[in-house]
C-alpha cells in the first residue's frame, strides 16, 4: 500500500480546543468540535496566520476566552492574503476578491464587468485607500462577510 501524508491515522489534542481528533501522520488535521485546522506549520508559528485558518493560533485562542467569533480582522485578512495569495469576502451581496499582482501588489476584483477592478502597491496602500463606493474598507470590515481563502 502506497503511503498518503494526508490519512488520518492517529489522535492528537486540538491546539484550539483541547479535543480529540484524527490527524494525518503530519500531525496535521481538522477538528470537528470547533472547525480550527490543526497544523505544525501554525503550531511553530503562533503569531502568524497560516493556511486555513484566518487567525493566527494565539489570537484564536485569545478570542475563543473572550467569547468572540473567529472573524479575522482586516490586519488578519490581509495577512492571509500575504501568505496565499488569493482571498476574497462578500459585501452587501457582492463578492470581492484580491489576487495576488506583480511583486507585492494586490488586484481586487468584483463584478462581471472586466473595468470591476482596483490595484493597490501593497498591504498599507490597500489599508488606506481601498474603498467600495465611498466607503473605506478599513471603516466597514466589520459588516463584511465570509472572508475566507478563494
């Protein structure tokens, strides 16, 4: 039988949660109690948002005390987008996606219109000046939904 890094073949303790569940021989794994997706990569760096999940470890855990959803904050979001390249949230019924462009810059889209479109230099630029009508998203991320990885 040929070896598969992603069978689920052993029990470890959530990083989130403290619960049991199944993980690959990685270690890696996703807890069906509370939806965190365990990883090494995440474990090693806590401070740091690592595919999938869209908070950092330490953060999950601080708002998982607080009794506050897993939402990640602009500051979180964007570091998402840093480390995969493609992310993407839904506002007002209208989904908005940023892709990765050039070097460090960001292209958001939306619409079915190819002119649907904004560049940013990078993450500060996006910050400060990325709006959707005369909105600033920095002022409305907290009425966005879905921010999730595309």
């Amino acid at each position: 039988m040929k070896y598969n890094p992603y069978d689920k073949i052993y029990e470890i303790q959530c990083d989130f949660c403290d619960k049991s569940l199944l993980a690959s021989k990685t270690g890696n794994g996703e807890c069906h109690h509370c939806g965190w997706y365990n990883n090494r990569l995440g474990e090693i760096n806590e401070d740091k948002v690592i595919f999938p999940n869209l908070v950092s470890l330490n953060k999950a855990k601080k708002l998982y005390k607080e009794n506050k959803p897993l939402k990640p904050d602009l500051d979180d979001f964007l570091e998402a987008f840093e480390f995969y390249g493609e992310t993407g949230f839904v506002y007002k019924n209208l989904m908005f996606c940023l892709y990765r462009y050039g070097d460090n810059e960001i292209e958001m889209g939306w619409g079915p219109k190819d002119d649907e479109v904004a560049y940013f230099k990078n993450k500060e630029d996006f910050i400060q000046n990325a709006k959707i009508g005369d909105e600033y998203i920095r002022d409305i991320w907290d009425k966005v939904e879905n921010p999730d990885y595309l």
